[in-house]
C-alpha cells in the first residue's frame, strides 16, 4: 500500500474514533474539507504544514520506520513523473521524518523547531539544490541550522 494512502487511512481513522466530522477537524486545522477529503484518500498535494495541522488536531505524530524509509529511496527515482509541489512537499516531509528519526525525537517536534527558525521555507525555495544530498549530509545540514538557531 502506498504510503500516502496509509497515512490517509490512519488519519481517517483517528478522526472517525474521535468522532469528529471533516468539517470539524478542517476548521481547526484551518484548511478545506476537500483537503482533508483529499488527505484521507491519499491523493493529496496538501503542503507540509497542512498535513501537520491536521495530525496535530488529531493527536497523531509521525515516526520514521525502515519500510517507510525504503519507500522514500525509490520514490526519489520517480519524482521526476510527479508535479514540482508534491516533490517539494514530499521533500520536505522526508526531511522532517528522517531528522527526527536519526535523533530519536517526535517528528511533530523537529517540524515545529524548524519552521519557527524558517528552516522549511529554505528547504522549500533550495529544493533544486538539495533534493540530491545524500541523507547523512542532508541530516547534516538540518543539524547544523537547528543548532545555530
């Protein structure tokens, strides 16, 4: 199963234990029911920030784990078929998970250290630059920025 889907299925999973309505939960994580409709199917292009909102509304978090990370290596040799924003967000989310998971921390926590210092929005505008690090340089770069924060 794709991972986007299983995290849309997870997410739709929790609000329906929560007994929340989509309208409900889009509202406190400020975005669209077509979004969260989106998210939950798995066929979202929602940015990183989105996602987050919606896990953080929900009380979920994100963890990196060796199937996931297996997915994220061969993904990055069919990013060239997808639209530039879901590389850039899927980037993005990679950066997060990874960091998080190689300093054994929740990766809510890391999103939110990096975008208070403006890390994301320097990820975002060098993704050209970036999306070719190896993951150990990557880790690296994220490392260096969130200690001289």
């Amino acid at each position: 199963m794709d991972n986007l889907l299983k995290l849309g299925k997870t997410i739709k999973e929790r609000r329906l234990s929560l007994n929340l309505r989509m309208e409900d939960v889009a509202k406190k994580a400020e975005t669209t029911r077509a979004t969260l409709w989106a998210i939950e199917k798995g066929t979202s292009n929602c940015s990183v920030k989105t996602l987050f909102k919606v896990m953080e509304v929900l009380g979920l978090e994100m963890t990196l784990n060796n199937s996931l990370e297996t997915s994220h290596s061969r993904d990055r040799a069919s990013r060239v078929n997808t639209a530039l924003s879901r590389k850039t967000n899927r980037f993005l989310i990679m950066c997060v998970m990874q960091y998080a998971s190689s300093v054994g921390v929740s990766s809510e926590g890391i999103y939110r250290k990096m975008q208070e210092i403006g890390l994301l929005d320097e990820l975002e505008e060098d993704y050209e630059d970036l999306h070719g690090m190896s993951t150990v340089y990557l880790n690296d770069y994220v490392e260096a920025r969130l200690e001289g924060a």
